[in-house]
C-alpha cells in the first residue's frame, strides 16, 4: 500500500492575477493530487496537497516553477493535515 503524504504550501512572489490558482488546480489534476488552494491577502498563495510522495514532489516542484506570468520567490513547505476527496480552489484570504 502506498502511504499518503499531505502538506501545506505557503508560496510567495508575483501569483495573483497571473492565474497560479487554476495552474496548481491543472497539475493537481494530472498528478492525482487532492486538497486546495486559495490567494492569501499578503499576495501569497496557500495550498494543501494531498498523495503519493511522487506525486507531492511534483506537485511541489510545480508550484515553484509556477505559470509562465508569475515569479515565484519562495515555496514554503510544512506537515499539513486534512482528508480530501478532490481539489478545489477557495475563495482568497
């Protein structure tokens, strides 16, 4: 059996308005990866994802990367907890 991870994602750098959110939504979609992830009011964005470690180090290496328009400084990475069924975006913090 394959052991699920899940871990909170604290991303920093241009995000907003340069569509992360529907990019992280697009790779958690082809990685299997369930969870969320909103824009925060600080101009970060928050993620918690959810699956295989192979696909968490994808999902995570994504999510540094970013799409094409943003820049990405930071991606912070912690223990993060939850039972997911799907991946959603939620509204902004």
């Amino acid at each position: 059996m394959t052991d699920i991870l899940t871990r909170q994602l604290r991303i920093r750098g241009h995000l907003q308005g340069v569509g992360y959110r529907n990019y992280m939504a697009y790779k958690a979609g082809v990685l299997g990866i369930r969870g969320w992830v909103r824009n925060r009011s600080d101009g970060s964005v928050e993620a918690v994802v959810q699956g295989t470690a192979e696909a968490i180090a994808e999902i995570i290496a994504s999510a540094k990367r970013g799409p094409r328009a943003a820049r990405v400084d930071a991606v912070e990475v912690d223990e993060g907890v939850g039972e997911f069924s799907s991946f959603s975006q939620r509204k902004s913090e």
